[in-house]
C-alpha cells in the first residue's frame, strides 16, 4: 500500500509472528532436557543396587572403573535432572548406605518422540505446562495461523 500508515509494525508484525509460529511447527519441534554426569563410589557388592536405582530413573551407565588396591568401584552414569529428584535417598536405600553419588550438569539431550503425535509424553510434558502457564491446553493447530481476511 502507498501510504505510510499501512507500513508499520502494527501492521507488519501480526502476520510475521503468525508465520514464524507455523515455520516452527512445521520443522518438528522437540524438547531438550538437562543430564547430570554421576560418579558413584561404592564396593562391588553394591552394584546391582546401582544398576537398579538407575534403570528406575532412566540412568544410563557408561563406565566401570574399580579403584587399585580398594574394594571400591567408581562407576559414571548419565541421568535426567527431572529423574534425580530423591535419587540420592533412593541409592542410599537400594545400596545399604554404602554408595556416594555426586551430581554434576553435563550436557542437554532431546526428549525421545514427538510433540504433535496425542498422547506421547512430550506432548503430555507441553500440556502440563501450558496448563500450569493458564494457557489454553491443547496443542496449536497449523490452520490457527493462517491470514483471517
């Protein structure tokens, strides 16, 4: 249009966020969540709680290093921070006491599945939040951000 007033951000704004929200719903959108580095230090006999703690809070252990001239073993696993909530307590239960856990960032992972599939967890996680945020629960359609002339 030739006149300046139709030019502005007022108007220029509204359909580049429209576009930008439907670009990014097309490009499958995922999650990343944050993963601790644990070390452990425990004795052999003291593994298999371990094992079982982590597989409980989708731990993923890497590495087994027994320690020269002790019957301690150092063992370095990757867990979730939204499953380490209590994980000290836990490993403590499972292992007699005798396992000492230290919790250290490490770096970010995407969350497994997809976003816009009902009913996978990521889909539950965005709802959850967007519930919390008093936004409208329900995933935005691509048909939302279409021009409305």
């Amino acid at each position: 249009h030739t006149d300046a007033i139709h030019r502005g951000a007022g108007q220029i704004m509204p359909p580049t966020r429209r576009c930008c929200f439907a670009a990014e719903l097309t490009a499958k959108p995922t999650l990343q969540e944050p993963v601790f580095l644990v070390e452990i230090t425990c004795p052999q006999e003291a593994m298999s709680g371990v094992y079982n703690c982590m597989n409980l809070r989708r731990g993923c252990v890497f590495e087994e290093n027994p320690r020269e001239g002790t019957p301690l073993v150092q063992v370095k696993a990757h867990l979730p921070v939204a499953e380490s909530f209590g994980f000290v307590a836990a490993l403590r239960q499972a292992t007699s006491g005798q396992a000492f856990p230290q919790c250290v960032f490490d770096h970010w992972e995407n969350l497994q599945g997809d976003c816009l599939v009902d009913g996978s967890k990521m889909q539950d996680l965005i709802l959850a939040v967007r519930k919390r945020k008093n936004i409208k629960v329900e995933m935005p359609k691509l048909g939302d951000y279409l021009d409305k002339l």
